[in-house]
C-alpha cells in the first residue's frame, strides 16, 4: 500500500494512505526510493523552524532520490524510467535573481520541497520537473539520496575556488563536513586538514582524502588558503577563519544558534579575508555534484548508517538527535 508521512504539527504525525498525484504540465512524478532525515527534519517536527520557513500539514523529505514514472505535458518523455534527484527550492523562475542563476534568493518568496510543498517521505513525489537532475542509469539511489547535503556543499566548493596545490582545510565532521573533504580532495589539494571535535572522525577523514586531522583544542596552523566551515557551532567560524593566511578564502555553510559569537571584522579587515556564505543550492551546484557523483569522485554510502520504513519515522527522528556517534546518515525507505 502507498503510504505518506503527514506532520499535522509540532509533534504530531501519523502514517496516511497516499494516493500519487498525477503529474500536470511541466510536471514529473517519482517513484521514491529513499528519504533521509535531516536537522531540519528534526526542527520541523519539533517545531522549531524559523516562522515562514515551514508550513503545516506537511510530508516532510527534502533529501531523495528515485525514479521518474510519468511525466506532464512539455516534459520530454525519456525522463520516464530514468533515476533522477531533484532541487529543493521551488524558485520563480523570473524574477532577477531568478535569471541571474542565483536561485535560492528568488524574491517571489520562500518554496521548498518538504517545508512549504509535500516532500518526499511518501511512496511517490510529483514536482515541477525542471527541478530534476538525471543521474546515471548504473547509479545507486541509496547514496544518491545524500546529493542534496552534497551539493550544499558543492556551492561552498564552487565559492571557495580551491585549485591544485593549495592548502585547504574543513571545520566540522558531520554529513556536510565529509562531502566538503571529498569536494577539496577533487581539486587536488597540497594539504587537505580536517577539524572537529570527535576523534572518532579521524579514520572517515583520512579515508576521504584528508591528509592531517586535528581537534579543535590541539594546536592549529594559521596559513592555509582556503577553509570550508559545516560544523554550525558557536564558535566554528572563529575557529575556520583563525586557520586562513593572509587573503585567505572562508566559505561559512554551518547556522549557529542565534546571538552566536560571531567574526571579528577588525579581524577580517586587516587579514583582507573573503569571506562567502551558503544557504541551499542552486543550479550550477546541483549540476557539479551530478557530474563529480557520476564520475565517482564523491562517495556518500559510507555515511549512511541506519536505513529505517516510512513506518518508522519516529524513531528515525529520535536516532537524528541523539547525538550517538554511531549515528550517521539516517534513510527512510518507502
């Protein structure tokens, strides 16, 4: 039977019959194979998600990925049996940013696939198919469920513009801090340092590409070219910005609580730092990780560590917050 997860709000959810929506002009529908759970999952069910960004009812998933099964008028009918992962912002498409390519600030306001629109904790998922990015046929869908933290991370890489030989570093050991050590180690780096707070991490790092992993409380150097911060923590982008040289490049992806401590700009005045932001991915972000994926340069199985039915949505939230380090990447599978 198909089934949808439906959070009626903060803290309530049930498991509904899902009946797939047909798709409507420029529309795909997908067959899901796999959903995984993010913090912002977790906030959504709890109800913590900042006003705007999240509206109940709600199937929640905006990390997935499946295959396309019908497609709407205008839609090129080769997509159908095709294995696709797809954006989640649910951009204009005409406004400025929109054309500029930049869009994850589309001014017609704020749309996203499992905040605001039904997402993918659910056997099928129908949206605009423009947002679909097609994958290789031999691709396995188990790790492509990781892409949409990965090409968060690629908007970070693309920003950070490492080239071969630079030293380059990662603040944070989380999903998001080992897709941004696969990225670098991509650009052939001359030095690749990780730095988090888990020792546990090591093993994972090294096996990325990192050539040097260090805790925050072990000494750090003070001259590397570029640094990509996930870790989100208070103090990470203190900590991201004290290792760059000089002109260095920092490219933050971590959301702090709020009233954080935050950088010095004294600081990034006088060390002339250029310092970039990322909230989403855009287009040109998602398109890289489908190529890096494909070419099997980007690795994301080993980050899944638990695999759990629709069935079990409550406990796969639990798991997401329980700050066991045996807890990765956790899926929810229709």
């Amino acid at each position: 039977m198909s089934t949808a997860v439906v959070i009626e709000s903060p803290g309530e959810h049930r498991l509904v019959p899902h009946e797939p929506r047909q798709p409507e002009a420029g529309e795909a529908l997908v067959r899901v194979h796999a959903s995984g759970i993010c913090g912002s999952d977790r906030e959504v069910f709890q109800g913590n998600r900042p006003e705007g960004y999240v509206r109940y009812p709600l199937t929640p998933g905006h990390e997935w990925s499946g295959t396309v099964t019908a497609v709407g008028d205008g839609v090129p009918s080769s997509l159908v049996g095709r294995k696709v992962v797809g954006e989640g912002f649910r951009n204009c498409q005409v406004c400025d940013r929109c054309h500029a390519g930049e869009t994850t600030l589309c001014t017609a306001g704020y749309e996203e696939t499992g905040f605001t629109q039904p997402g993918a904790m659910a056997t099928t998922l129908t949206l605009p198919a423009r947002l679909l990015h097609v994958l290789p046929d031999d691709a396995d869908l188990t790790a492509a469920a990781l892409l949409e933290p990965a090409a968060c991370i690629a908007a970070a890489a693309l920003k950070a513009r490492a080239v071969p030989g630079e030293r380059v570093a990662v603040v944070g050991t989380g999903t998001l801090g080992m897709f941004a050590v696969q990225f670098l180690k991509a650009a052939s780096p001359a030095e690749l340092l990780v730095v988090g707070t888990r020792p546990d991490r090591a093993e994972l790092s090294e096996r990325f590409g990192a050539t040097d992993f260090r805790t925050k409380d072990q000494q750090l150097p003070d001259d590397f070219d570029v640094v990509i911060e996930t870790a989100g923590s208070a103090d990470a982008a203190r900590t991201a910005a004290a290792l760059l040289r000089r002109g260095g490049r920092l490219v933050l992806t971590g959301i702090p609580a709020a009233g954080a401590d935050g950088l010095d700009p004294t600081d990034l005045v006088v060390r002339q730092l250029e310092v970039h932001t990322v909230f989403g991915a855009a287009p040109d972000a998602w398109a890289h990780t489908v190529r890096v994926f494909g070419a099997g340069l980007l690795d994301p199985l080993p980050l899944v560590t638990h695999e759990l039915p629709l069935e079990q949505f409550a406990q796969a939230i639990e798991l997401v917050g329980s700050g066991d380090p045996k807890v990765g990447k956790v899926l929810l599978r229709p």
